[in-house]
C-alpha cells in the first residue's frame, strides 16, 4: 500500500486515494519533516508555491503539484512510481 502526505484543500482527492487503497495523511510541518522518507509521495496544492523557487526542506520523496490535476491523473502519476 502506498502511503502518500496530502496538503488540507484536496479533499476530492484525499477521498478518491483513499477509496483506491492509498494510505493518505495530513501534510504539516512535522510530518513532513519526521516521516518524509516514509511516504510515496507528497502532494500539495500549488498555491502556496514560493516565488523564488527556493525550497526549505529537502524531501526523500517525489512532491506531485496537484493544481489543474482531477484525483484521477493523481492517482495515475502515483501508481506510475517506482515502488
């Protein structure tokens, strides 16, 4: 089972992973920084996107940008990943 690290506001698409077998947590800070080598992915909304293209925290996994996505291409993008 994939387990994947949701941003709050994607809530058609927590419920559609969820309905397809995925293992789909709150995205916070702490989470993101003590369990990130953990997840499948993490998957965010877009829309707090920093302007500068800098990033704060290194992830040990693939970070999918879900805006302009319907749950279903998420969920295609995830089951394309490696294992």
């Amino acid at each position: 089972m994939k387990r994947v690290a949701i941003e709050s506001g994607l809530t058609p698409i927590r419920e559609y992973l969820s309905r397809e077998g995925f293992q789909v947590e709150d995205l916070n800070n702490s989470t993101a920084n003590q369990n990130q080598g953990q997840y499948s992915a993490i998957l965010i909304s877009g829309k707090d996107r920093n302007m500068m293209g800098m990033e704060d925290i290194v992830h040990n996994c693939p970070v999918i940008n879900c805006d302009g996505l319907t749950p279903e291409q998420v969920c295609d993008r995830l089951n394309r990943l490696p294992q």
